[in-house]
C-alpha cells in the first residue's frame, strides 16, 4: 500500500491540519477536500430537524472498501500523491464533523477535485456505514440507493 493513503474508521475527532500533512509530500501544490459535517436541519418535502447521527460499521470490511476506493483513485488519477478517506462513527451531534476525503497533487488541474468528488461519491456507493437519524419525532436508519455487484 502507498505510504501515503490514509483509510480509517474512528471514534475520534477529525484533524483535518494532521491528516493533510500526512499526505503532503513536497511536490503537493494542491489539496482538494470533501468534509462532511452532520446537518441540523434537512429540507426535503417537510423539514427535518435533527439532534444528532449515530454511524455504524463494520471496521474491517469498511476499511477495506476505503481501501478499494483509493485504489480506484490512484488508478483515475495518476497524478494524485496522497489520500485520506476516513470516517468517524458514533454519537454526533449537528455541525460535527462525520468524514474526510482529501486528495493531494502538484497542481490544481491534475484532477484533485474530481478525485475528491469521485472518492466521496463511492465511498457512499460501496462502504458499508449505516447511519440512523434522531430527531423529535423518532429515529430512522437513512438507507442508500445502492447494491452492490458481486465484483464489488
């Protein structure tokens, strides 16, 4: 594994300074960052209000996945140096952040965006974290729209 790949699953709060530093090399002229905090308010066809995300995994099998995705990351975007993908579980409350997604390279426009974006994108494709929502009105395990083939 590329010693500069990060994949984890924590209870701990995220460091977004350390983790970048972890995989900045000297060659990195751009970081590209996906941080997803937990909502305190979703507005679909009624607004949602929420107290606070549980996240639920299965460590072993969902940093594999992470893994996986990095892999597929690499494999798109020669260009990118370094990686982080990882998610925290638990009890969180809004405005808390729940996952980091950074990619690093030499230059804006060697597709550390996309690579962010496409790494975010498939870790909610194909790493399974369960996520259930409470709010006033009870609880509801948020389900994604994804099933996996079985090469994936």
């Amino acid at each position: 594994m590329n010693e500069k790949t990060i994949c984890r699953i924590t209870n701990d709060p995220l460091e977004l300074d350390n983790l970048v530093d972890e995989i900045t090399t000297e060659n990195t002229g751009a970081v590209g960052i996906f941080y997803g905090v937990v909502r305190g308010k979703t507005f679909f066809d009624q607004t949602i209000t929420t107290e606070y995300l549980e996240y639920e995994t299965y460590k072993d099998m969902a940093e594999e996945k992470m893994y996986q995705v990095a892999m597929e990351i690499r494999g798109r975007w020669p260009s990118i140096e370094g990686i982080v993908i990882i998610q925290r579980i638990g009890k969180l409350l809004p405005k808390t952040p729940t996952v980091l997604i950074a990619c690093t390279a030499g230059h804006r426009n060697t597709g550390v965006f996309e690579a962010t974006k496409y790494g975010i994108d498939r870790l909610k494709e194909i790493v399974p974290i369960w996520k259930k929502e409470v709010s006033p009105n009870g609880e509801n395990w948020v389900e994604g729209h994804y099933i996996p083939k079985p090469s994936e």
